[in-house]
C-alpha cells in the first residue's frame, strides 16, 4: 500500500519559524504553530513529525542564512529537505484572490506549493552543503574586497598629500605568497616623500635593496633611480612628523589586513571548489579563474537542476523580457536582472578576462569581436556574451557530469 504524502511548509524568519502541514486535497493535518530555533523546540518539531509518518517532504525558502538549523536537525533527522528559491514561493498562487501575509498563511502557502511540485523537489545534500559553505565565502569575499577598494582609494588619497605618484611606482597586482601589493608595503618603509629625497641616492638605494631583500620583493636598479628622481620632483602638503606617520602607516596596516583576509578567503574558495564534481571542466573555461571560477560554480550551483540553458541564462537574469499580448510582440527588451547580481557581476568579470585575452579561438571573445565591429554598446555584447558563456557553461558542464555519472554506474 502506498504511504500518504505529506508536506510540510516552513515559513523561516530569524530566532522562529512557522510550520504548517498539509496532504493532498486541501486536508490541513496541523494548522500552523511556531518553531523557536532552540534545541528544545527543535526536538519537539522532530518528535511531532515522527509522529505522523508516511512519506514527509519539508519545504522551506532559501531566505539569508535563517533556515540552516531547522534544515540540519531535520536532515540529522533523516527527513526529507528541500530549501526552495523565496522567488519561486512569493510568484506561486495559492489559488486565492485575496491577498493575505501572515505567517501561517505562508506556511500553508509552502506546503501547498510542496504538494503542487511534489516530484519536482530536490533534497538537500551534502553538496549542497558544500556549495552553500563556497557561497557564503564567495560573499564574504566580495564584502571584503570593497572594503579593501574604500581603504586602498583612501590611502591614494593620503599619499597625494605626502608621496604623490608613489601607488605608480609598480604593478598593481598582488602576490601569490600573501596577497600583498608592492607599493603599499613599499609606503609602510618610505612613508613620505622626505624619506627619499633627503637621503643620498646611495644611501636610499642601499634601504631599498635591504627592504626588497628582507621583504621577498625582487630588486632592480632602475626602480630605484626612479623612485629618488620623483621624490626630488614631489611635494608634499603634510611636513614628515610622528602625526603624518602614524596616518600613513596604519592606513597601510588596515589595508594590509584586509589584503590577508582576502588571501585566507581565496586559498578556502579554490579548495572547496575543488571538492565539486564540476571543477576540472568550469576551471579548463576560458576566463574561470581562482577566483571567478569558485565564483561561477557557488552562485550557479548544480546546474542539473535547470531544466534546459535558457532556464540558466534567465536565472543569471541577462535574459531579455519577452512581451507579448495579442496583437503586441515585443522581442528586443532590457535584461530581465531577475536573478542574482552577484552571479551577474562575475559574469561580466569574466567576460572581461576573455576580451582581454582577445583569443582567436575563443567563440565568446569572436562573439564580441563582431558584435562590437557592428558599433553595438559595450554593454549591449557584454551581456549578450555573459548569455552566450552561460549557455556553453551548461552544455559543457552537464555533459562532464553525465559522463562521470555514467562512470560511476559503471563501477558500480
């Protein structure tokens, strides 16, 4: 005989939740009651549910990061979870005119969308888990990274008042050890133009040989002839004393924190990506670096759960709004930005990374080429190509999967 389905919709908020049960036909087996996240509360939630039997599947929105302990106590559990796009709950009907937002009846609401795509439900995994851990450093990454732009821009500003041009000096990028840029470690020694200037050539190309030496930075001669020159050259509007100093310097120290946090955060990026079934084929992609690619692949995630590419690209939301209404149709539109801006942002990073490479090879930078020979806006075939990148994703990375999972059955 088989089991009664029964599901169950949780409406999460931060501290409490709300949970409803329902079965098929409109039968409200509990009406909705609170959950407070406490142990003991969750325990009574497992109990309660353990209680009714049968095939249980919960529902609950992806909202911020409140649904995470009611999701590991029942999964401990061993129910089935499901943790769904709030989007996808907040345009779901619940056949009803009226419009109603309380608490219970969003509860209600998730369960019935639960029963309504019953066999469409997908259960959260260990995977999942993994992708939700890469995806909450990927965020953290990006809230760093601005504070480090405010920070760096902020110290540029400082050093036009005591070194100007000396964020010139050398190359912007960072290093691979620490992830500290020359320049701004080179301020913390000679934070003041004066620090050059009045100094014997020799006796600063003497300090700066030691620094670099002491520091892991390669030494050239040249460099240093052109750093005392511009120092001669530069003035300076805050004298060189303790006050100057002590701006300056912990300035370079706040950024330099922040240069160390970024590091720590792309080393645990690229090792939980690497944990992912998809990391070879995303990695091997054209403009899929350490950072974008863990990018891509936590703001994406599974991508077998879209059911074809265009479902991929109008999640990355650079699809266009199709309109269309009797005798109207609209083809040519804005992008819909329905999905995620993070996942956007990344998109036109990488696109970038290709137009830079300017690879010959490449269909998606060949893509632009032509459409940017056409005279089209740069945004216009940079959202076109990040659409055009999504597709060739999908293809690509569905198909590597299909192949392993193939292979495993095999072993099996």
């Amino acid at each position: 005989m088989d089991q009664v389905i029964t599901a169950v919709g949780i409406d999460v908020s931060k501290g409490k939740s709300m949970a409803a049960v329902r079965r098929p036909g409109g039968e409200v087996v509990l009406k909705p009651f609170n959950v407070h996240h406490t142990a003991f509360d969750l325990r009574a939630l497992v109990e309660t549910l353990c209680r009714i039997g049968g095939d249980i599947r919960i529902v609950m929105e992806h909202t911020g990061m409140y649904w995470r302990p009611i999701a590991h106590e029942l999964k401990k559990a061993g129910f089935f979870v499901s943790i769904v796009n709030a989007m996808l709950i907040h345009d779901f009907s619940d056949n009803s005119i009226r419009k109603v937002k309380t608490d219970r009846a969003d509860a209600l609401k998730i369960a019935n969308y639960a029963l309504t795509f019953w066999a469409d439900l997908h259960d959260y995994t260990l995977e999942d888990e993994t992708r939700m851990m890469l995806k909450t450093q990927t965020r953290l990454y990006e809230r760093t990274q601005g504070t480090g732009v405010a920070l760096r821009n902020g110290l540029i500003a400082l050093l036009d008042q005591v070194f100007p041009g000396a964020d010139d000096f050398f190359t912007k990028a960072t290093r691979e050890s620490s992830g500290h840029v020359k320049w701004v470690d080179f301020i913390r020694k000679f934070w003041h133009k004066d620090c050059v200037a009045r100094v014997s050539f020799d006796s600063f190309a003497g300090a700066y040989r030691q620094w670099c030496k002491k520091e892991g930075y390669k030494v050239y001669p040249a460099h240093a002839k052109r750093i005392y020159a511009a120092a001669q050259n530069a003035v300076a509007t805050f004298p060189k004393d303790r006050s100057t100093k002590l701006l300056i310097t912990q300035s370079v120290d706040s950024l330099n924190a922040i240069y160390d946090s970024l590091h720590v955060l792309r080393t645990e990026m690229l090792r939980l990506a690497s944990m992912l079934p998809e990391f070879p084929v995303v990695m091997s992609m054209q403009g899929a670096g350490k950072i974008t690619g863990p990018q891509l692949m936590s703001e994406i995630g599974d991508v077998r759960r879209f059911t074809h590419k265009g479902a991929l690209v109008a999640f990355a939301g650079v699809d266009p709004r199709p309109y269309q209404s009797g005798m109207v149709d609209i083809k040519s539109r804005r992008m819909s930005k329905r999905g995620s801006p993070h996942l956007r942002r990344t998109l036109f990073q990488v696109c970038g990374i290709i137009l830079q490479h300017a690879d010959p090879d490449n269909p998606i930078f060949l893509f632009m080429d032509k459409k940017r020979s056409e005279g089209k806006h740069f945004y216009v075939y940079i959202i076109a190509a990040a659409a055009k990148f999504l597709r060739i994703y999908y293809a690509r990375v569905k198909e590597y999967l299909a192949e392993q999972d193939s292979m495993n059955n095999n072993v099996a």
